[in-house]
C-alpha cells in the first residue's frame, strides 16, 4: 500500500502533529500576505497611474528665466508632450480677521514667508491642484492655498489675507 518512505513521513506527522499544523499554517498565511500585496500593488499602481494622469503631474521640472520661445523649443523636443511657464512670487502672507483688529496688530502682527506659483492657462496646466473646498477657477484677488496651510493657520474660505 504505502512505501517506507512514506509510512515514515506519516509516522513523523503523527508524533508532532502540533509542530506540522503551525508549518502548514505560516505557509497559507505567506501565501495569502503574498496574494494580497500583489493584488494592492497592481490597484495602487492602476489608481497612481490615472492619478498622475489626471492631473497631470510633471516629470520634470527646470527653474530659470524661459521666454516664449524658450518654452517652445522644449515642447518641439521629441517625447515631450506639455511643457508651460510659471510665474514664482515670494512675499509674506498675513491673516487679517478685521480691519480694526488689523491696526490693533500693526506693530504684532504674525507673517511667514510664502512662495505662490501661477500660470496664465487655466484649463489644461500641468500639475493641476486639488481642490478640497471652494472652486478650481479663481477670480482676481483670490488665491488657492495648501490645505495643510490653512489647517495651521486657522484660515477658511473667503478669509483675507495680506500678500
């Protein structure tokens, strides 16, 4: 019926049944962690991919004065598919609750320095932001800000501060 061999094996089993189990068990539980990674790695990279996507987020970025033409030139380099200038301010930003708290605080008043980046498309710019709250078109005088920034400044939508 069975070999020696394999009424040895059975025998084994049999006297450390306990020790066989737990064997038998890390190796399911390697093979379903192993299963589930690869199942979250294949959506996590289907749902970066359409992220980047999206949003068009930039491959590369270069600093620099650019003329049209400069900015030209690269989007005429083969494999480059958009490229866009953006305007660089930089400045102090100052959150004003009213205009008597304002004068109140003239001397006290807290500011940080801000960098804010622009660009004159509105519609198909590289990088779009996300929006949280408020509207992906700006009129003028208004300005997107980081969430996280906001967050740590206490600032709402329809706050107003001093560039």
């Amino acid at each position: 019926m069975f070999d020696i061999k394999t009424k040895l094996l059975l025998r084994k089993i049999n006297k450390q049944l306990a020790i066989f189990i737990s064997a038998v068990f890390i190796v399911a539980l390697a093979v379903l962690f192993f299963v589930a990674v690869k199942t979250v790695y294949r959506d996590f990279k289907l749902s970066a991919e359409n992220y980047f996507e999206d949003n068009l987020l930039d491959d590369l970025v270069l600093f620099g004065i650019f003329s049209e033409d400069d900015i030209k030139t690269i989007k005429d380099i083969n494999g480059v598919e958009r490229a866009e200038g953006k305007h660089r301010f930089q400045g102090k930003i100052e959150k004003i609750e009213s205009e008597t708290e304002a004068e109140e605080k003239k001397e006290n008043k807290e500011s940080i320095d801000a960098i804010i980046y622009g660009t004159d498309d509105r519609y198909t710019r590289i990088n779009k932001p996300y929006v949280y709250k408020g509207k992906y078109i700006l009129e003028t005088n208004e300005i997107t800000i980081n969430k996280n920034f906001a967050d740590a400044r206490s600032l709402e939508i329809g706050d107003e501060i001093e560039l």
